[in-house]
C-alpha cells in the first residue's frame, strides 16, 4: 500500500510541475511551424497536442523509460510532441476531407515525391520525414505506420451500423494498440517483441477507455463502438478486465529487473481504473433502468463523467489499487 500511495502521489506532483511547461513548449514549436509554413493550425489541434503529450509523458512513456533507471530525455520528448502535432494534422485532413484517401496514401508511401500542395499536407510530410531522422528502427517504425494508417482507413466501418462486434473490436485494438506503439519508437528502449505488445495492449485499453467516455459523442456523430452498441453490460466489463489482465501478465514478463516492473504496474494502475470507473457508470444506468436502455435516450449529464469532482478523483484512486492488487 505504501509504494502504491507513494509513487502516485510522486506522479500526481510531477504531473502539476511538468505539464503547463510542456504544454507551452509544444504550442510554441505550433507557432513556429505556423511561421515557417505560412499557415494555421485549428484551435482545437493545439490544445489536444499540448494537453494530451505532456499527459502520455508522464503516465506512459516515463514510466516506461523508469525501466532503464531515467525519465526520457529532451529529444524523447520532443519527438513525442512533433508525434502529436502529426496526429492532429493527420486527424484535420481526414475529418475535412482535405485531400482524398489514394493522395493521403501516396503521403506515406512516397513522401519525398508525393504532392503536398496545402499548409496541411506540407507541414504532414515534413513532420513524417523528420520524425523517420529521429528513430532508431526505420523498418519497423514504417510497418507500425503503416498499420496505423490502416486501422484509421478500416475505422470508417464504424460508420456503419451493419458492423459486426468482432470487426468493431478488431478496429479499436488496433487503432488504439498501433497508435500507442508509434510513441514506443520515440524512446530508446531495448528491442524486444514483449516490450512492443505491452504498448500495443495498452493501447486498445486507452483507445478502449476513450470510447467509454465518449458515449454520448459518438452516438452524436453516428460513430459505432463497443461501449455504445452493448446490450449486455457483462459483455462489455468481461472483455475490459480479460483486455487488462492480459496486459498486466504480460508486464510480467517483460525482460526488465522484477522490482522496476512492479513500480511500472503501480504506475500504469490508474489508466484501465479509469475504464472501470466508466463501467461502473454503467451499471448504475443499467440498475436504474433494469437493463441497459438505448443509450441515445439517456441525457448527457449521466453519461459524462466528471473528473474535476473530487468524489471521482477519489474513486479513481480506490479503482486505481483495485487493478493494481488484483494483476
């Protein structure tokens, strides 16, 4: 109980030290890319990348890096910004519609020669061609990318309500699992085949866990997922806890000191907690209602849960020990 308390608390400082810092940092390598490339990125891009980077920094990638006995180092973290301001390009292009499928694929495939004609597509190249400079194994951070970019593309079935839930399933673990694994290669971490599929896991639980808490925007946007989609609330706690057990028997063995691993598992506790705590919202719906209703007639206010009241912060925290006593 001890290293558990004391080791989140450790993280709950650095996080309040370290992530106002690292959000300015980011905006401000924003603005200059906006200077240097004559454009503007959306608003909502830049708050995503400097809120979420400095976020994954702490609760994931420092974690990871403890292994080796350091915190990631100045050009780690830069990578992992440029790798968030990368997303939220690549997020814009799509969702407007910026250039068609077969040109955001020719981006990728032959960046050098591609034909990267707007603000967005330019600054996309040149971010890719940079962060390949930055990475030790090319070969397989390509293939990663490459999965990513497949997992967005297959993602449009869930626009369809025809979707089965195993294609759903497939589409989140994968879109999660491959997204997260990209950060992986921005840290230099020993090679190793358990040490990938940890990040891949983790991965669809957060991609997972997003779903969760965004119910009631998805079901908005005609977005089909799991969470949204269950009839059975057993269904969807049953495969959340199988998805975290299996990550946490996985850490196990990855080829790192026992001691460090545990701390790792004290330190990556909170994240699934939140899925749980989102489930557990569920139940509550699912008792009120003596089944789980069609979650389009449930209000937003009892979908949303709010993590600026204290009483759920508290909650975190129990679910937080909770997962990490149980695995």
């Amino acid at each position: 109980m001890f290293q558990f308390v004391y080791h989140n608390i450790a993280q709950v400082f650095k996080a309040a030290f370290s992530l106002t810092k690292s959000a300015e940092e980011t905006v401000a390598i924003i603005g200059a890319l906006e200077n240097d490339y004559h454009g503007v990125f959306e608003k909502s891009a830049i708050k995503k990348a400097a809120r979420f980077q400095g976020v994954q920094q702490v609760f994931i990638n420092d974690p990871f890096a403890n292994l080796m006995g350091r915190d990631t180092n100045h050009f780690e973290r830069t990578s992992n910004k440029y790798y968030f301001i990368l997303t939220g390009l690549y997020d814009d292009i799509i969702d407007q519609k910026l250039i068609s499928e077969k040109e955001l694929d020719e981006l990728f495939d032959d960046p050098i020669n591609a034909n990267a004609a707007i603000f967005e597509t330019k600054l996309l190249v040149d971010i890719h061609l940079n962060l390949l400079k930055r990475v030790k194994n090319i070969t397989e951070y390509k293939a990663t990318l490459s999965k990513v970019h497949q997992a967005q593309k297959d993602s449009l079935k869930q626009f369809d309500l025809n979707s089965s839930k195993e294609e759903i399933l497939d589409i989140t673990l994968r879109k999660g699992g491959y997204s997260l694994l990209m950060c992986r290669h921005y840290i230099d971490l020993p090679l190793s085949n358990e040490l990938n599929e940890a990040w891949y896991q983790l991965g669809g639980i957060i991609q997972l866990t997003n779903d969760l808490y965004d119910i009631h925007k998805d079901l908005q946007e005609g977005i089909c997922t799991l969470p949204n989609s269950i009839k059975n609330i057993e269904d969807i706690e049953l495969l959340y806890k199988n998805l975290v057990t299996k990550f946490f028997e996985g850490l196990s063995n990855l080829p790192f000191d026992q001691h460090k691993i545990k701390t790792l598992k004290i330190k990556l506790s909170a994240i699934p907690a939140f899925g749980f705590l989102a489930i557990k919202n569920l139940w509550k719906i699912n008792n009120q209602y003596k089944g789980l209703p069609n979650l389009k007639t449930i209000p937003r206010k009892d979908l949303i849960i709010d993590m600026e009241k204290p009483i759920n912060r508290l909650k975190l925290i129990q679910e937080a020990y909770k997962v990490y006593k149980n695995n």
